[in-house]
C-alpha cells in the first residue's frame, strides 16, 4: 500500500512540476476583443473617418491595442478609447471601446496602448 501511495505522489509531483496547464488553450500575442453591439471599423479614431467594415455584435476579433481619439456617445455612453483591430487587408483600423464588452478599453491591458500616430 505504502509502495501504491508513494508512485501516486510521486506521478502528481511531476505532472503538477511540467508546467503544462491543460486547461488554457494557447494564446496568441494579442488578446481577442467582443462585441455587444454592431461596432463600425474606421480607418481612423474619429467619426469622420470612413467606416471599413461593421463588426456584428457578438462576434470576437482580434484587439491590437488601445488609444485615445473622438468622444463617442451611444446607448447612453461616454467614451473617447479606441480599439485597434485586426483586418486581414493589413492597415490601420479602428473602432469605438463603446462596442466591445468589457471595461472602457474593452479588457485590453493598460500597458496595450498604440501610443501617438
């Protein structure tokens, strides 16, 4: 029994020691944002910048980082934090924090910001 016990121990210990965490999925360098509303991709961080693409609501993608630009107002909303996405055409392009679940920089860490254009 005492033999039984120790080989137990001993396989938990090394599994629990190989750092392999089967429950996180891989991650990538960037983190993924999602909508809660239709949000409008523009080519830069202000309402007159032409919209791209519409993001529908409930749909995740790809949040490069965040910066500052044009307030925004809906659904009752404040927010001047713009998401940069990812688009597979390359480019710049953006879209209000407003849109994304989430804190107002849709979860992206602090350290995420694109910083000055």
């Amino acid at each position: 029994m005492r033999v039984v016990l120790g080989i137990l121990l001993s396989a938990v210990a090394l599994f629990a020691g190989s750092g392999v965490a089967l429950a996180d999925p891989p991650s990538g360098p960037y983190p993924l944002v999602t909508t809660w509303a239709d949000a409008e991709v523009r080519t830069c961080e202000a309402l007159s910048c032409p919209v791209e693409r519409v993001i529908p609501a409930g749909v995740s993608t790809i949040g490069i980082c965040w910066t500052r630009g044009q307030t925004v107002y809906d659904h009752g909303i404040y927010n001047n934090i713009w998401i940069m996405v990812s688009m597979n055409s390359g480019g710049r392009y953006l879209a209000s924090a407003i849109y994304f679940k989430g804190d107002e920089r849709a979860n992206l860490p602090y350290e995420n910001d694109c910083g000055p254009y």
